[in-house]
C-alpha cells in the first residue's frame, strides 16, 4: 500500500493509537525523545498545510486536506507513547519539563483534547464543512500553544 492509500485508507485503525498512550519501548532514551520530536514535527507540517489551504494562503485541494487530516488524526496521538520516565530536559536536545510525569493526569488531558480536536478537524474535511474546519483548527492551535506554555521549556 503505497502511503498516499494509506492516508487516505478510511478505517484507519484507531483502536489501536486510544487516548491512554501505551507506551513503546526505545533501546536508548535518546530514541524516545527523537520519536516524540519526529511526530510532532510532522504534526506540525500537515498541521500548517491544512491551515493555510483553509485561509487560501494556498489553494484548497480536498485531496491533499483529506491526507492532511487523517495524517493529522493519527500524528495528535503517536508522540504520546514515547514519554518514558527520565526522558525530560535537557537529555538529547529535548525540551519536556518535569511536570509531564508530575502532572501526568493534566498532560494526558491536554492530550485528549489535542486528539478529540483532530476527530472534528477529520469530519470537517470529511463533510467538506470549511467553516467548521477554520473554527476546529483554531482551537486546535489554542490547545497546542498551551500544552507548550505548560510543558515544554522556552
Ligand atoms: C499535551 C501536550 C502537547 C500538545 C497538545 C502539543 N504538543 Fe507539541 N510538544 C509537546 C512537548 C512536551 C514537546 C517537547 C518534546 C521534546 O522536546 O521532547 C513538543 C514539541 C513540539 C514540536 C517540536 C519538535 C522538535 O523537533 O523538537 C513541535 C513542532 C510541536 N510540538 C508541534 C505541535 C503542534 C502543531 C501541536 C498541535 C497541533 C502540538 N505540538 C500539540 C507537547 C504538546
């Protein structure tokens, strides 16, 4: 399946990204950061892509906004398995604070929400409802810039 099917596949299998991160195992804790690090990168590439087609700073191509969503759907939940203990700051480069473990509840929640947001980004393309698709990436945007504020070093 080459990835653009994959993508695109509707059933993604979801059940098995749930909410509560199962956690993988890295060899070094260095590979966890680097995991984390990856995917929210590429949540961020898609994230911007999806945003700036809604705002016409780019044409609108329903295709590519559906990539874009389902990749965003599955990328708001992958770097969440790769939090292992002892993996904060400053180790590799990484900018996780200490309250991700401390606060691990709230972090989980603001997770959550991050994924719930991605599901209605996901039926807005879907639908084609632009208007709801504006409305659901910015709160989206408000969800990443105060998981930052709160987790991650300036
Ligand atoms: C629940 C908390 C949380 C949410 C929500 C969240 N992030 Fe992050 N993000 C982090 C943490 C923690 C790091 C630092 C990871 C590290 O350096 O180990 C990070 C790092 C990043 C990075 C830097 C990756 C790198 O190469 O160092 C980018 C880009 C990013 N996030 C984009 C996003 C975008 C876009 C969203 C929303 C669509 C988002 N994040 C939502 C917690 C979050």
């Amino acid at each position: 399946m080459t990835l653009s099917r994959f993508l695109l596949a509707g059933s993604l299998a979801l059940a098995s990204l749930s909410a509560s991160a199962q956690a993988l195992t890295f060899d070094k804790p260095e590979d966890a950061v680097a995991y984390r690090q990856q995917a929210f990168g590429l949540l961020e590439t898609h994230f911007s892509n999806l945003t700036a087609m809604t705002l016409n700073r780019i044409p609108y191509d329903p295709l590519q906004a559906r990539l874009d969503a389902n990749a965003i759907r599955v990328l708001s939940r992958l770097p969440f398995h790769a939090f292992p203990a002892g993996t904060a700051a400053p180790l590799a480069g990484s900018r996780a604070t200490d309250q991700i473990w401390t606060a691990a509840p709230r972090y989980a929640d603001s997770a959550r929400s991050l994924q719930q947001e991605s599901d209605k980004i996901h039926g807005a393309v879907a639908r084609g409802d632009l208007v709801q698709l504006r409305k659901t990436l910015n709160e989206a945007g408000a969800i990443c810039r105060k998981c930052h504020d709160q987790f991650r070093a300036r």
